[in-house]
C-alpha cells in the first residue's frame, strides 16, 4: 500500500480475508494483513463492507458518496 494512509478498513467474519481502502484504491489482504495485493478498483475508498457469509463480496463507497459492488 506503500505511503497512503487508510480511509476504510473491512474484515471478512471468520477468514483471514481484509480490506483496506485508500485515496489511491482498494487493497486486499487474504494472510490477515501480512501482505497485500491491490484490487481492480482503483477510485478513492471513503467506506467499506463485506459480506458477512461470501468474504469475496464487497461494496465500496467513494468520497463523493457513490457505491460500488455487490451487496
């Protein structure tokens, strides 16, 4: 994630799966934060959630409200 301080922070229930997100995008983490690998989305992350039984599922809110992925 290199110097971008974190904006939103989503633990998968029961997996070792995180997210973080940052101005610069969403990372993911699938060793409990250890290291990570930056996603597809690439917009500012204001807000973050996963799904509580599928942690493959996230939704995403941006800094100008809008949202992103699958509920």
């Amino acid at each position: 994630m290199g110097s971008a301080p974190v904006t939103a922070l989503a633990a998968a229930p029961n997996s070792d799966i995180v997210y973080a997100g940052t101005r610069q995008g969403l990372y993911r983490s699938a060793d409990g934060g250890r290291s990570w690998t930056r996603t597809a989305y690439g917009n500012d992350v204001a807000a973050a959630a996963v799904h509580p039984t599928d942690p493959e599922r996230i939704v995403v809110m941006d800094g100008k409200g809008r949202v992103f992925g699958r509920s």
